[in-house]
C-alpha cells in the first residue's frame, strides 16, 4: 500500500486564516476533495518551526488506516 502526503507551509500570520480545513489555496482545496476520499493520502500544515515535528510524528506514525485522523 502507497501512502501520499502533503505538508502547506503557511505564513504564522495567516494561521488564524487558514486555521479551518475548508479554507486555503487552490491546491488545499483540490487536495482536500482526494482527502476525504483516499485513506492512505493526508494533509496538515506548518505555521511555525514547532509545528515541524508533531506534523512529521502524525503523518508518519504508526496506526492503521481506518483510524485516519479526523
């Protein structure tokens, strides 16, 4: 099984603005519809470095599909 990921880097600025999954740029958006479709692709983003590695840790920890983050 592959598994796809993508990771938006966002201004710290605009966290507040792109804080909800409906908004975002073109691309978020036209990812999100694979998102709710596909299992084994996720999306998150990164507003500051500390995000950097809780990201990381919950894109590529272990835990089975059916519990996709919600």
């Amino acid at each position: 099984c592959q598994y796809f990921a993508y990771v938006e880097i966002i201004d710290e600025r605009e966290a507040h603005i792109f804080g909800s999954t409906e908004n975002g740029t073109s691309l978020w958006r036209a990812y999100n519809a694979i998102d709710q479709k596909w299992p084994n692709f996720q999306m998150s983003r990164i507003a500051t470095p500390a995000d950097i590695y809780p990201v990381f840790r919950q894109l590529f920890g272990r835990q089975p599909v059916s519990l996709k983050r919600a």
